[in-house]
C-alpha cells in the first residue's frame, strides 16, 4: 500500500505521521473550550464531535461521539469500525469536493490540548518480550534459570490499576514505599530510588465476551480497536522486596501513561508480520491464524531538567514472543470476561542488542553499568525532574503511521502524612 493523498496538504507528506492512512483517534480541547473527540489528519484534527453534531458524520446506532471518549464506537464492533473509517477516507481524500465544507472543523494540532482518548474499564499487564524477560531473569538468577519453566509456554501477566493509567504529559509522582537493604535487618519507608520505565504497546480492547466464555486468537485479534505507546512505570526497589510470592504490587500501581492517539488496527494491517521463531510448540488455543504482531520502531528519550533529550534506546515490536491477540486470548481462556476499553500491556519490549533493551533495569544492568547522557549526566535510574518520553513509528511505502509521543517527567514524592 502507498501513500493515500489529502486535500489537508500537509497529510501528504512521506514523513508526517498523520497521512490518510492513519486516521487516529483522540480526545482535544482548545482554549475556552471542552475535551471532544478527533481525528489526526496532518498537522490538523478534525473536530468529529462538531461534525456529527452537525449532521456530517452519521452512524446507524445513533451518536457516538457526545461524549470525550471513544468507546461509544468501541461498543459497536469492526462492522461500525470499517463504516466509520470509510466515511473518514472518502471525505478527506484528495479530488473529492469536501474541502470548503470540512475546512471550519480542522483544528492545528500546535494549539490543542491532547486528553485521555478513552475510558479505561480494566488494565492488566504482560512479561511478553523473551529479551526482556531474559535480561531480568539473568540478572535475579543467572543466564542457566533465565526464563521461569512456564514462560516459553503461557503469556506471564498481572492486573494493574485502571485508576492509575493517565495521558501523555502528565506528571508523575514518585512513589512512596517499603525497600529493604539486603544488609538491613527490618525494611524501610520513603520515596523509590530505583525508579524506571517500561517501553511498551498498549492494546485498546473494543469488543467483550460473556462471563465462562473463552475467545479464539483470531476472535481476539478482531476484538482490537487500537494501539497505543505505554509506560508502565516501576519502582524497582518496592518491587524487589514485595514481589514474592504474588509480583508486583505497589511497584506498579502509581502511574502507567499511555499516547493520546489511538492508532487502529485498520491502519496497521500493511505492517503485519510474524513473530520470531519460537522454541517450543504452543498449546493450541494460543496458535496464530496468521501474523499478529506489527513492524513498529520504537525510540526511548531522556532529558534532564532544562537540558536536551538523549536517545537512550531504540527497538521494535516485531521482537515480541506473543502477539497482543494472544495475550487477549490467554486472558480470556479461564471464562474471564473482558470488557470494551480495557487496555492490555505487552510488558516491557527489548530486542537483542544493549542499546534495544526498553528498561533503565536493563540498560543500566540493575545500575552496574551508568549511562552517560549526551548533555554529561550519569543515570542508573530516574532522578527527579527527568523526562521520559517514548515515540512509535510504522514505515510503509513513501507513508508513516505515527503514535506520537508518551512522555512524562518526574516529580518528588509526596512527605508521607504521620499519625
């Protein structure tokens, strides 16, 4: 597939991230404003809350975008999905004549604030990367018990706090909670001090099925709406000391920041690909129909406060050992019901080299190895008033289909109230 032209004239550029192709979805507002929902096209959003209301967007089941979130659509399935998608692709398109009718709802992206794009019912994470995974185990047992005996068989994940998942460019608070020193005798309370990032994809769940009712992988892969970038930050610290025996807890439940485009499943079927050979046979209702994964480049950056942004890692999605539909499928094989808008963590994505690795725990080999930062500042982990910000882009024929960006900078923890 190629590039399909606009008359928005700046979707038609090889290096937006915005062409017609992609269409993502989000939630905006300008000043003076309320949050509504929009779609990218170029440097422009074009204002579909505005446009239905109006009687330029029509959908059979009645409004859908009344509200600042997108799960009324999420609800209506892949049929309404495609509709919708269509209505979009035929009215921007370049030689059709919607340009004097659509131009007042185009809205430059340089003067909107970006919001949540969509509610979030339930969050559960993965450890679904095999490099990642056998980095950590390496470091915590040696290179011979790397992976736990169920990894290369069952897609490891853990229910995290839908409460906690927030937008890009919302700060994040540092964590309070218990460590222990491995020579202290009884633990301690205060601020994390090994705080890190997890490079991940987000999967937007937009269909359900019943309670006691499990879902093919194919059933699953139609389920998706979408994708987003996802930084399901960690303190490494409470987490070593509260992991055992049920994982992380606390660790993990202070901030998950997600990308404000929703980038559809529709426009990432160009990029589809396979996942890298496996070591052993799945069990059959984790078997693949067909590629599931995306080719998807992946870029980490962090910038001290005041001082430019350092690359600090560059990987790719395609280096995942399960696929999104087989997380979304293995959650479900127990008859758990999954509900539109939950969203679903890959867990952190490392590719085989040091500088793919999607972790500061990895990059910094549990903080034996600093990095040096191309401004002259040496991190192991995350100082206060650091920013991180990931960035996603999938590369087609002469088009890119962009997420923007996930980023966020830490702030100090909070003093902890006494009794």
């Amino acid at each position: 597939m190629s590039l399909k032209r606009s008359w928005v004239q700046s979707a038609n550029s090889a290096e937006t991230f915005f062409p017609l192709n992609n269409l993502p979805y989000g939630v905006f507002s300008v000043a003076g404003g309320d949050p509504r929902c929009g779609v990218a096209i170029g440097d422009m959003i074009l204002d579909v809350s505005a446009m239905e209301r109006n009687g330029l967007i029509a959908l059979s089941d009645g409004p859908c975008f009344d509200l600042p979130f997108w799960n009324k659509l999420m609800r209506l399935g892949p049929k309404v999905w495609q509709d919708f998608r269509n209505q979009l692709t035929a009215m921007l398109s370049e030689g059709t004549d919607n340009e004097a009718t659509l131009s007042p709802y185009l809205v430059p992206q340089e003067n909107a604030r970006l919001h949540m794009p969509l509610r979030v019912a339930e969050y559960t994470d993965f450890y679904a990367s095999k490099h990642h995974a056998t980095n950590v185990g390496t470091m915590f047992r040696g290179a011979g018990n790397a992976l736990p005996p169920n990894w290369l068989h069952i897609p490891i994940g853990y229910n995290g706090r839908a409460s906690s998942v927030v937008v890009s460019g919302t700060d994040v608070v540092r964590p309070n909670g218990q460590t222990k020193e491995p020579d202290a005798d009884t633990p301690s309370f205060g601020p994390s001090r090994r705080l890190d990032i997890e490079l991940e994809m987000g999967a937007i769940i937009g269909g359900s099925n019943a309670l006691g009712q499990p879902i093919s992988v194919a059933e699953a892969d139609a389920m998706i709406f979408g994708y987003v970038l996802l930084n399901d930050w960690s303190a490494r610290d409470i987490q070593a000391w509260e992991y055992q025996p049920l994982g992380p807890f606390q660790a993990k439940v202070f901030a998950t920041s997600i990308s404000p485009w929703i980038v559809t499943t529709a426009a990432l079927e160009p990029i589809r690909t396979s996942p890298p050979p496996r070591e052993t046979c799945l069990l059959p209702y984790l078997l693949e129909p067909k590629p599931m994964l995306f080719e998807i480049e992946l870029t980490v950056t962090m910038a001290p406060p005041g001082k430019a942004a350092t690359v600090i890692s560059e990987t790719n999605y395609d280096q995942m050992y399960y696929s999104a539909a087989q997380l979304l499928a293995h959650h479900a094989s127990s008859g758990c019901a999954m509900n539109v808008g939950d969203l679903l963590g890959s867990g952190t994505i490392s590719g085989p080299g040091k500088s793919q690795r999607g972790s500061l725990l990895e990059l910094t080999w549990g903080g034996q190895e600093p990095l040096t930062l191309d401004t002259g500042e040496i991190r192991t982990f995350i100082e206060d008033g650091d920013t991180l910000t990931l960035k996603g882009v999938a590369k087609g024929d002469g088009f890119c289909i962009g997420f923007g960006s996930c980023s966020g900078t830490v702030t100090p923890a909070p003093k902890f109230p006494r009794n």
